[in-house]
C-alpha cells in the first residue's frame, strides 16, 4: 500500500462508516435489472459475489445469510472493520463469506472470477490509481455474464456541494482528531449560513446543505466532506473511462432516473428528440435534476441491452409495493419512494390493493395480469401498462423470483442470521446494522419489537413469546403505558404484554422480518 492508501485505511479505523444493507446492491436485485433490459446474468442463489470497500461486511451478511450456496468475499482498507465483520460472521455462523484486509490495487487474478461485483461509495472516494483498480478489478475478476455495481458521487449536483466540502475543509481539515475537525468545520458553514447574502445563490445552497451537515452522522460528514479525496464526475465521463477497460454501462440500479416519462410528456418528447441513445439521454436528464449520486452498473462490453420494456419480460417478474391512499379519489402515494400519482380506471386501484394485501411479499406479474384484467374488466395490455408505470417511476420492487414473507402464525420466525445480529446489537455496539429480507437497512422500533426478534425462532409459540416479554416488563426492562402512566396492575400488564407482542409481529413482518 502507499501513504495515501494507509492514510484513508486509517481514517477509517479511527471513525468506522456504518456498515449498513443496502438494497440497490443487492445481487438479486441486480440479476432483475439486468433482466429487465434482456441481459442474462448469473443465478444470485449460487453466485460467487465480491464487494470492494465492504467495511465491517454490513452490506455482504444479508447475502450471504440468504444465499448458503453462494460465496463472498469482501475487502477493505480498515483492519478494525474487517476484524470487527469477522467476529460478527462467526457469532452469525455463516460459512460462505470471507472478509479481508487489502487494497483494492492488490487484487489480481487468483482471487477469481465473481458474478457480482460491488463498489458502494468507494469510487468517488479515494484517488486516481485506485479508481483505475476499481474498473480493472470489474473486468479481469468479472465471469463473462457477470454484474458490476460501482457508485459514485455525479456532476452537475455535486457542483454546489463542493463549495460546502471546501469551506469546510479550509477551517477543519488540517485539525487533530476527526471529531475535532468536523467542530471545526460545522462552525465553519454555520457561521457562512448566518452571514450568506439573502437570495444568493450560496445562500441557497447552505439553506439547503445546513440541516445535514449539523445533524448528520458523524463518520458520513467526515468521509463525505473531510476525507482526503472525494471526486465526483460526470456520467459520460465514468463510461468513458470505463471502456478502455474493456466494460459497457448497462444501467443504474434505481431505474427511475433512465425514463424520460418521468419527467412529463412535453419534456420526454424533446429529449427522445434531442438524444441519439441511452447513456446521452440519461446526461441530460443529470442536468434536468442536479443529479448528485449515481449507482451504475457494468458488463463486458459487447452485450446491447433493450431499454424498450417489452410485456414478455414484464410478465416474468414479480414484484411488491406498499401505497397510502390520498384525499383525491384514486390517487396514491408510493411508500418506497414517495412518489404520489393518479389512477384513471379500475386496473390502478385493483393492483395497488393486491400489492397491499401481499406486501411485503412479491405478486407474479403474469398471475396479477390475468387476475385484475378478469376482475377490473380491463385487457391485459392495460395492466401490464399500469405495472410499466410503477415500475419506472421507482414506486415498486421488483424480482425475477418469489420472495414471501409469511403471516407470523403460531410459531413465528425470524431468520437465524436476523435474530443472532438482533442478540448482538442487544449486548454490546456493533458496527453492522440490522437488515431484513429485502437487504434493506432495518430498526427495531422498540424493546418488544427487540425482545421478540432475538427470540422467535419458529420453536417457541406466540404464547410464550408473551410470557418472555411480560417476564421483561416484571424485570424493569419493558414498561407499558396507558394514557401516559405506567401500568401495575398484572391483569392489565398480561393484556398489554400480548397486545404488543401481536403488534411487534405485525411490524417485523411489514418489515420483512420473518421468514
């Protein structure tokens, strides 16, 4: 390793990034997109993954507790996170994942061939020789149908940010201790924000950046705004430069970015005009929404994806929503991303109940198309509109395969790598977050929703998960309320110990939680 190398291993040993799932990584999720746009890819069941910069494993775990026939290795400059993911892929004994201590740079051919391969917020972040490393490693040590995932910070968006990574870099970077430097550097906007120009535009960029650089977490704003390099570029830049390596731009993990539609009729029709291909269209749209992040993924040159979704490969997905109804009559709000929309005939409202109803689980797209066409009096046609829609728009999740999650029933149950992490995170801190069956990061919202995760192992009955948890509130380490006091009274606190039993299931289930 050289110094600049040893220096950013360090940083991260002296203040560890949070070591979190992340579901665009995911290589199931990767293995749909890919097959959305009629490009083959490697069984994720069975996959030999890679993910390059994987701290302590936070984003290598879910895959591997989910896929036992899979293998993953992960690297990362920081011996404490690596250290700390071995301990904790031991106490979750998981065989199949491999967690080591080097460079990016070092990685040559006999580590193998993987199927997928991950890069999450390292690209942008380190300099020049390692980024060249990052798309070398994404050909040589790629299978010939593989997937490669690299993220990075984009141009235009990230234009303004730099002004505030800048300025506080200018009063905190050559300061001691990193808590020490972001001090100084949260005094350094703070004081910017306060004395801006009204109107400016540097006052509108600190309006905005303001909340995030005072409440943020700590090791985020140091890496993100303190760290040595961090070097956004452009979209077309990154393609470029991936080329002479021998690897194509198939698309981004969140696909709602690709679609011109998404951004009104007026709008699409002049860039489908303007635009010769995809990856011109899709630097337009950079511009169009200050784009600051990008997630792209790469292949082997050669391969030409269909970016026209066709209904044949529509029908062969399954995929999941949860929505809200809004005031207005058929009109929704998507509650993965937010989006709010308007249906215009019985096959929208129809989808959205189904979906509701199955959520979190997947419903097979070629069944809802026969079903709700049969039932809203519409065409298949139409339903399979409604579902390019929501797809495109990001306002669902999508799969090639099944993924049920069950009602808790009699023996609820939660996935053994789940509940050991839960037990984990209960008697000490851990680097590693809590994730759940859609390689999302999850939270245990409260100490019943923690008691019954470490706790339901498909052994042990509903009844006697209330008894272990009215044992805790007996103990002082659960309370129950009622009209904001404290309930005594052991009739009450049985009927309560059993109320939020039932609820905390309900929860870990819509979280995707059980199995």
């Amino acid at each position: 390793m050289n110094d600049m190398q040893l220096k950013i291993g360090s940083s991260y040993d002296q203040l560890p990034y949070p070591s979190a799932a992340f579901a665009q990584t995911a290589p199931e999720h990767l293995h749909a997109v890919a097959s959305l746009f009629a490009i083959r890819a490697p069984d994720p069941a069975r996959a030999r993954v890679l993910e390059l910069g994987c701290a302590a494993g936070g984003n290598l775990l879910p895959f591997a507790a989910a896929n036992p026939q899979s293998r993953a290795i992960g690297v990362d400059l920081s011996a404490v996170q690596i250290q700390h993911g071995r301990e904790l892929a031991a106490q979750l004994k998981l065989d199949n994942i491999d967690l080591r201590c080097m460079s990016i740079a070092d990685i040559g051919e006999s580590l193998g061939e993987f199927d997928y391969i991950v890069c999450h917020g390292v690209y942008s972040w380190v300099p020049a020789d390692v980024q060249d490393a990052i798309l070398r490693v994404c050909k040589r040590n790629l299978s010939k149908d593989g997937i490669a995932y690299v993220s990075y910070n984009t141009y235009p968006g990230w234009k303004a940010k730099e002004v505030i990574r800048d300025a506080m870099i200018l009063r905190g970077g050559e300061r001691g201790p990193a808590q020490e430097k972001l001090g100084y550097a949260r005094g350094m906007i703070e004081f910017m924000h306060r004395h801006a120009r009204p109107g400016s535009a540097l006052k509108q960029t600190l309006d905005e950046h303001l909340p995030t650089v005072l409440g943020g977490d700590e090791s985020y704003l140091h890496h993100e705004f303190l760290e040595l390099c961090n070097a956004p570029c452009y979209f077309r830049d990154f393609v470029e430069r991936a080329r002479p390596h021998g690897l194509a731009y198939l698309a981004e993990a969140g696909i709602s970015g690709m679609f011109a539609s998404n951004y009104g009729s007026e709008a699409a029709d002049a860039l489908l005009r303007e635009c010769a291909d995809q990856q011109s269209l899709e630097q337009m749209l950079d511009f169009l929404n200050n784009r600051t992040f990008r997630q792209s993924l790469l292949m082997h040159a050669g391969r030409e994806p269909r970016y026209r979704l066709d209904d044949s490969r529509l029908l062969d997905l399954h995929i999941a929503g949860e929505f809200a109804p809004e005031q207005e009559p058929g009109t929704y709000r998507a509650l993965c991303s937010q989006q709010q929309f308007k249906t215009h005939n019985r096959v929208g409202p129809e989808i959205v109940r189904r979906l509701n109803q199955a959520w979190p689980s997947t419903v097979p797209v070629r069944s809802l198309a026969a079903v709700v066409a049969n039932e809203a009096g519409g065409k298949i046609e139409h339903v399979l509109s409604m579902v390019d829609f929501l797809l495109t728009s990001g306002a669902i999740r999508f799969r090639t395969t099944p993924l049920t999650v069950p009602a808790p029933g009699d023996r609820p149950c939660v996935p053994a790598a789940i509940r050991a992490l839960a037990r984990r995170r209960a008697q000490a801190p851990t680097q590693v977050g809590l994730f759940n069956r859609w390689h999302d990061h999850a939270v245990a919202q409260g100490p019943v929703d923690s008691a019954v995760l470490e706790l339901a192992d498909g052994r042990i009955s509903r009844a006697q998960l209330v008894r272990a948890v009215r044992e805790r509130n007996r103990a002082g380490a659960i309370g129950f309320f009622e009209n904001g006091e404290e309930l005594r009274e052991e009739a009450a606190c049985d009927r309560a110990a059993a109320a939020h039993v039932d609820a905390a299931l309900a929860r870990l289930r819509r979280q995707a939680l059980l199995a």
